[in-house]
C-alpha cells in the first residue's frame, strides 16, 4: 500500500499533472471573466444595435419552447471568446519575442583559397595547403 501511495505522489508532482491542473483552473476563472464579459457588455450592445435582446427569442410549437435566441447569443458568446483568446494568445507570444534578441549573424572566419580552393583562415595571405600568395583584395 505504500508503495501504491508512493507512486501515485509521484504521478501527482510531476510537472505536465501540475501544468494541467493550474491551466484548468487558470481556464476556469478565465472563462468567467469572459462570459461576464459577453453577458453582461457585448450582448447588450448587440441588443442596442439590433433594437432586440437575443436571449428573449423564442418559439413554441406544440406546446414545447425552443429559446432558440439562448443559441444565437452562445454562438456569439463562443466567437468573442474565441477572438479574445486568439488576441491574447497573440499578444503573449509578441511580448515574448520582443524579449529575444535576434541572433546576430556572425563574421566569417574562414576563406577559399582560389587557387586549390581549400578552406583557409581569413587573415591568412599565404595558402598553407598550395603556398600561393594571396592578394590582399580577398
């Protein structure tokens, strides 16, 4: 049984478990943050531009209500968060390259020799593999 315990402590504490639960909770009090959002600023403005609240749609046939304006105000719901995740996911990834430095490209340290064509090293004017003087041009 201990042994069980043991395993299962290590399973727990390992890192992808833990990023897992801080994402999911991180997920949770983010998705609040957005349904208030949704509920409570931009569907009222849908409602002043439409002249109508879509949540109040509704149709009755035989007796059993189809709010079907609570899917259409889902659907927007769904499309704004998903545009204001893409936007933040965006904005995280460019606050992340602005911290990293373009790798600079680095000087050559070597030449062709023109003669032999062997690699030599760039402040060489003499080919240690064919003795030919080299020009200073080069």
């Amino acid at each position: 049984m201990k042994k069980f315990f043991g395993e299962f402590k290590e399973f727990i504490m390992r890192g992808n478990v833990m990023d897992l639960a801080v994402a999911v909770i991180i997920g949770g009090a983010f998705q609040a943050i957005v349904s208030s959002l949704c509920d409570d600023l931009i569907s009222p403005l849908l409602g002043l531009f439409g002249g109508m609240n879509f949540d109040n749609l509704k149709a009755e046939v035989l007796g059993v209500t189809f709010s079907y304006g609570k899917f259409i105000t889902a659907i927007i719901n769904f499309i704004i968060m998903a545009l204001i995740i893409f936007l933040l996911v965006k904005l995280v990834n460019k606050a992340m390259s602005i911290g990293k430095k373009k790798e600079e490209e680095e000087e050559p340290t070597t030449k062709e020799c023109p003669f032999c064509k062997s690699e030599i090293a760039i402040e060489a004017t003499r080919c240690p593999h064919c003795t030919s003087v080299l020009d200073e041009e080069e």
